[in-house]
C-alpha cells in the first residue's frame, strides 16, 4: 500500500484544533493552531540538530498541505 505524506486528523474532543500527520520520516503530528509538533517515534541524537533545523519547514509544509486540502473542499 502506499501512503501519502501527510493526512488530516479530527477529533471531536479537541474542536477547535487542526492535527496534519506527517507519515514519513520523522513521523509526527502537527496542531497548527499552535504548531505543537509531536513526534511519533524516537529520534537518534544525530537526527536531532538536522530536526531543530527543518522544524520551520516541516510546519510550512503542513500548514501548506491543510490549505490545498481546504481548497479543495470548498470546489
């Protein structure tokens, strides 16, 4: 099967947050409302200097992704 790089997520006990998963490595979930990242998996010492510096990225990335999404719906 092949997935795609990010997903939207929903959860009704959290209304007024929006959750985009990023399922490649690392894998994580983003709250764009406040652009809390959560990452889904242990993160090797050396891979941390490289994340501290394409979490910037990683967030417009998502943020980007949630607004193709949303244009979409609304056509």
């Amino acid at each position: 099967m092949s997935l795609p790089r990010f997903l939207m997520g929903d959860n009704v006990h959290f209304p007024e947050d929006i959750f985009v998963i990023h399922l490649e490595y690392p894998r994580f979930v983003i709250n764009l409302k406040d652009d809390s990242i959560e990452f889904l998996e242990e993160i090797s010492n050396a891979d941390k200097d490289l994340l501290e510096e394409e979490t910037k990225n990683l967030i417009e990335e998502a943020s980007r992704f949630y607004d193709e999404q949303m244009q979409l719906y609304e056509e």
